[in-house]
C-alpha cells in the first residue's frame, strides 16, 4: 500500500463549491440589505440593495441547480435560497408600498 490522497467532503468539490459560493455572495448582498435598514438609508435605496440579493438568490439557485452539487448541500441550499429570495422580493414590496416608508411613491406611479 501507499499513502493516497484523502477525499475532500462533498462541499469543497468544485461542482459543489463553485455554486456554494453564489449562495456566499447572495447572502453578502442580504447584509448590505441590513446594513441599510440599520443606517437609515432611504427606503428606495434598500428596495434597490434589496432586488440586488433577490437577483443573487436566484443566480444562487441557479448554479446549485446544476448538474454536479452534492444532493446534501442542493437541498438545504435551494430551500435558503428560496426562503430568502422569497422574504427579499416581499420586504422590497413592502419598503416601495408604504407610504410611511416611502413618502410620495403612490403619487410617482399616477404621474
């Protein structure tokens, strides 16, 4: 016998790895989301940050989707980036639908 290289787990193949890393940045793209809401930027500016992490959880869902990942990892990562990409698109209607939040957009839209 002779020393073989180990096996990496299935997260660090590169089919898996790759994708898991557009499910990092969508999440990197949730937290400037927060650091928004937390710095008081205006509410279409997190509407905007916030389609920017609903387009990253779908580009997510899409690389993990791909032939390759890790049945394991697919699963719990499609379901997080579903649940997420979900609460986004709601929180971006809500910030742009209530006036308290956003001043004046239903009288943008009429005109």
């Amino acid at each position: 016998g002779g020393w073989s290289k180990p096996k990496p787990p299935p997260e660090l193949e590169e089919t898996t790895a790759k994708p898991l890393s557009a499910l990092m940045v969508a999440f990197a793209q949730e937290c400037l989301c927060r650091m928004a809401e937390l710095s008081g930027k205006a509410a279409g500016t997190r509407a905007i940050l916030g389609m920017g992490a609903v387009d990253a959880f779908a580009a997510a869902a899409t690389a993990l989707s791909s032939h390759g990942v890790d049945k394991a990892v697919k699963g719990w990562a499609l379901a997080e980036c579903q649940a997420r990409r979900e609460m986004q698109r709601a929180l971006c209607f809500w910030m742009l639908a209530t006036p308290a939040q956003n001043p004046g957009f239903g009288e943008l839209v009429a005109l």
